[in-house]
C-alpha cells in the first residue's frame, strides 16, 4: 500500500440547505442552512394527470407548455418573475393538474501520497495538518475509521460507476479526472474552457473521496476501481435547481449508475425531486445524500426521502460533528470533519473565499460523509452480495459499527466498509 501525502488547504464545511454544503464552526459554510423556502424566479414545475389538457389549462393563465424534466413526467414551466406561487395556487386547483410546485433552490448541503491525512480511511490515531500545514488537526481515536484498507482486500469496486450530482468534476486534475467516464451539465453556468468545469470546486472534492486514483500520488478513493458519472447540476455558486438535480438523477440512470451521490440538499420536498428518485430507486439505483450541515433533527431532501440513504457526520473519534444534522431519520454516519481529498488545481470558489491552496485539502460537513457511505455501497455492488439495491443498502446499513448516537442520532452506526463487504474485520 502506497503512502499519500496532501496539499494545504483551509478546513471547508460542505452540506444542505437550499441545496447546500455544511461547515463546521472553524469553516466557512457554503450556501447555510436556510431559514425559510426559496425557490427559482421565473419558473415552475408542473404534472398533470391529463396531458392532453396541459396546453388549454396553461393557456389560460397565459403560460405555455416546457421542456420535461427527466423521466419525473413534470414540465418545467416559465412563468413572471414575481408570480410563482401564486400561479402554483391557482394551477393547483384544477383537475386536470396532479400537482404544481416551485422550483427550489438546491446547494452545495488509501495508500497515496497524502494517505496519512485520510483517518477517514484508516485511523492509527494519528494527527496531522492541511495541505498549507497551517492547521493541525488533534489526535484521532485508534479505529474509529471505515476500515477501507481492510475492505479492499474483497472488493475494490470494479466495474460499478457512481454518479456525482453536484458542482462537476475538474477535468485537468491528474488523481480524479481520469476516472470520470461521462460528464453532462444542467446547471446554468456555460462550459467554454476545461477550467470552467468545476470553478466551485465542491462536485472535484466529493468526486475524490469516492474513487481518486490509487497512484500513489494525491489521496486513495474509498472505491479504488469505482468509475465517475459527472453530473454538473450546481453552479459556480454552488446552487441551483430542484428540476436540475431531477434531470441529473434521470441521465445518471441512462448512463449506467449502481450508486448516486448528491451531497446537496433543500429544506422542502418536492414531489419531482422525489419522483425522480423513487424511478432511480425502482430501476435498481442505490442513492445516497448528505443529512445537513443545520445541527438540528430538521429534515432535508432529498435526504429525508424513504428511497435514500441520509448520511451523518461524525469526527476522527467517532463522536458526532458538531454541526451535523441528526435524528432518527438520518440512516447512518460516516466521517465527514476535516475530510483530506482533491480539489481542482485552478482558481476556484470554495479556496479564494478560504484560503485554500489548489489539488488537496481538507473539508467538512455531511457533504463529505456522504461520499464514503456511497463508496462503501459501490463496494458492496462489486463483492457477491451485490445482486441487488435493496440488499445493498440493507448490508451497508445493518454492518455499520454501533457506535455512540446509534439509535438516537442515527437509525444505524458508523458505515463499516469491511463488513459490509464481507469481510473478516478486526
């Protein structure tokens, strides 16, 4: 096994909102957690239970039909800026309309060179610093890690792809870009150059800790043999759109993923969100979210959603971070505080507002837990208990180690990638 050493970087918080990323309270956080519902101006999304009726019922509040949103079977639909809501009401009423919703604003909720960095990973109970090594991070506890290592022994994820729906993938990044087989983009940032791919720099960061190159340069992916589906569904400010977050989860379906990532989230359900993951769900997809960076039991999506995996954090000692949601709807928890993994080596967001240097650092929030739990699936899907998404789930959340919280903070532990791939674990 290859020893990885790492770039310098300010710790970052990443997790939900209205989508956001989460932080803990020596980070910046990306987006927050909203204290109320805000949506996009000037559209909506719309379902109706009689399609033929779709052009008459909009023509009469003087709309016209949109494009379709995925396969939710929903229409995103271009209304007056100011007008929203009180469109969804009206449209609402009507039979022919099975139901009408705003557009919510979503936000970015190994053996390596840098390997000593990822307690993550393996936990000796060492201490170390960020890439800039300005920041030391405090001794961990002996094994209060996933047991990667020790899983790689009988699964390395060979031949799954797991579908990252965020801010994008940096193409030019020499331990992750290479393992990125499809990229699409339905954010509303226009691509131009390479560079422009991932100027937030959360979608590069998440990307890594799933699957970057065992090479023993830059850090180790939980899945070292796991492909990458690029869905660029965030913006350069690490927002966006439910109807985008629906359309990535739909192409990532297309395009042949066992596992989806969003580490993003919103404080208010939407029905084609939802619908979009049940069809992922229902075409044998295992999904995975991150649970909030908000410190409280209040629910996000698409976290808080029956057919998705909702991830907690927890620090290099195996308590829970300070600023993860909880409760006894989040599934399980992984390590999600002072997480080491890539992040693009051109200029990008999250490092000029934090000081950050380019290629590797550290970062927290749910946003960084997610990753690992959805790795640790792609795992399971390459070992012999692979046969299926509910019986994928069901072993990466009945093998977690119970550790304190389980039950109260967490329906499960701490994601075990050992055990969950059968593994004989210490």
């Amino acid at each position: 096994m290859k020893r990885i050493v790492i770039a310098s970087f300010a710790a970052v918080v990443i997790g939900c909102g209205a989508i956001t990323l989460a932080a803990p309270s020596n980070a910046v956080t990306t987006g927050g957690e909203a204290t109320q519902s805000s949506h996009i101006a000037g559209q909506i999304m719309i379902k109706f239970r009689d399609k033929s009726a779709a052009a008459g019922v909009l023509r009469q509040h003087g709309l016209k039909e949109g494009p379709g949103i995925g396969s939710t079977g929903a229409q995103l639909i271009k209304v007056p800026a100011g007008k929203e809501l009180q469109l969804i009401e009206a449209l609402s009423r009507n039979p022919a309309v099975e139901y009408a919703e705003p557009d919510e604003l979503v936000t970015a909720d190994t053996a390596d060179q840098y390997f000593g960095r990822q307690y993550a990973l393996q936990n000796v109970g060492q201490s170390f610093t960020n890439t800039a090594n300005t920041q030391t991070i405090a001794t961990g506890d002996v094994d209060a890690d996933v047991d990667a290592v020790e899983a790689w022994t009988f699964a390395t994820g060979s031949g799954i792809k797991v579908a990252i729906v965020d801010s994008g993938v940096a193409m030019d990044h020499e331990d992750i870009s290479q393992k990125v087989v499809a990229r699409t983009n339905f954010s509303d940032t226009k691509i131009i150059n390479p560079e422009d791919y991932d100027k937030y720099g959360h979608g590069t960061h998440v990307a890594g800790i799933v699957a970057a190159a065992h090479n023993s340069t830059g850090v180790a992916g939980v899945c070292p043999d796991c492909t990458i589906l690029d869905a660029k569904v965030l913006n350069d400010s690490g927002s966006d759109s439910s109807s985008a977050i629906a359309k990535g989860i739909d192409w990532a379906v297309v395009n042949g993923a066992k596992v989806i990532n969003m580490s993003l989230g919103q404080r208010v359900s939407s029905r084609t969100l939802e619908t979009a993951v049940n069809n992922a769900w229902n075409k044998g997809i295992v999904i995975v979210a991150a649970a909030g960076n908000a410190g409280t039991q209040a629910k996000i999506y698409p976290g808080a959603y029956p057919n998705v995996i909702a991830v907690a954090a927890t620090d290099n000692k195996d308590d829970k971070a300070s600023f993860s949601t909880y409760g006894k709807w989040v599934d399980i928890a992984a390590p999600g505080v002072n997480v080491y993994s890539t992040f693009p080596i051109h200029p990008f967001v999250l490092g000029t507002q934090n000081g950050r240097s380019m290629g590797y650092d550290i970062a927290s929030g749910t946003s960084m837990a997610s990753p690992i739990v959805a790795a640790v699936a792609a795992l399971v899907w390459s070992s012999p208990a692979g046969t299926a998404n509910a019986l994928v789930r069901a072993k990466v959340e009945s093998t977690a180690d119970p550790i304190f919280g389980t039950g109260s903070y967490w329906a499960n532990g701490r994601v075990n990638a050992c055990r969950a791939v059968g593994g004989n674990c210490p």
